[in-house]
C-alpha cells in the first residue's frame, strides 16, 4: 500500500469532507426552501473556505511527504512543476 502525505491525518481529513457535504445538503434544502440569496451565498463562501482548508492541507502533506522524498530521489524539479500546477489550479477560481 502507498503512503500518501495525508495518510497520518486521514480520519480527520473525511471528517471534514463528510462534514463539508452536509453543508453541500444544507444549501440544497435553503435552495428548496427558497431561503434569502445572500444567505446561500454566505453558506456557499463558508464552503469554499473550508475546501480551501482541507486543500491546503493536503499540499502541506504533499511539500512534506512527496516532495521531499522526491528531491532525495534527485527528482525534485519534475516534482516541483507538478505542485506548482496542482497550486495553479487551486487559485484559479469562477
């Protein structure tokens, strides 16, 4: 089995998940609900906080982990270029 740089925190990391997809099902039932625009906006701003969290989270894991196992590998700069496209495509939001 791999060891991924999140392996360590993985029980707190689907505790955030499941919890994120519960706020995902409130806003839902707000929609249904027909609740005030701005409040399903603030929901939906909570949200992407929050999968900000967990993302930036798992690039600490990956600097950690991966890439530090890759540069003693002497594979740094490919691994260099692969986290400085996952970040790319983390800020490129709307």
């Amino acid at each position: 089995m791999t060891t991924r740089g999140y392996t360590a925190t993985k029980d707190q990391l689907q505790t955030r998940l499941r919890r994120i997809e519960g706020q995902v099902r409130g806003i839902e039932r707000m929609v249904e609900e027909d609740r005030y625009c701005i409040d399903v906006l603030t929901q939906i701003s909570a949200i992407q906080a929050a999968l900000d969290k967990v993302a930036l989270g798992l690039l600490d894991g990956h600097v950690r982990h991966c890439v530090t196992k890759s540069a003693q590998e002497g594979k740094s700069a490919e691994m260099s270029e692969e986290l400085m496209a996952a970040v790319g495509r983390l800020m490129r939001r709307g």
